[in-house]
C-alpha cells in the first residue's frame, strides 16, 4: 500500500490502522494530531481507522517550550 506521510511518499503492507502506522514510525499516537486527506481523526478512533491505498497522512507532533 503506498500512502503519503507528511508529503513524502510511503509503502507499507496493509492492512494498517493508523495507530499500526504511527508504531511502525516510531510515534507516540499521545503526543500527535493526524489528519487523513484533510481531516482530522480522533485520537480514541486511531486504532479503529483504516489507513486506505492512496491516503495522505500528516502526523503534527507537539513541541513544548518556553
């Protein structure tokens, strides 16, 4: 399955839910907002939301500072 993650083309093997998707990146599924062709997915919903052939994906990590 080739997806696009934060613009940059992707394989994977599917199935993948997004939460299978942010552990194959190494992302805490906590500490993002993902959007999925241009919506944003809630956080409860990742591990239930099927990542489809073709989808564009931005992760969006938080960054604290001061």
């Amino acid at each position: 399955m080739r997806i696009a993650v934060n613009g940059k083309e992707m394989q994977f093997e599917g199935p993948l839910s997004v939460t299978g998707l942010l552990e194959s990146l190494g992302v805490n599924p906590r500490a993002v907002v993902v959007e999925r062709n241009l919506t944003i997915l809630d956080r409860d919903r990742f591990s239930g939301e099927a990542v489809q052939d073709g989808d564009s994906i931005e992760i969006i990590r938080f960054v604290g500072g001061g």
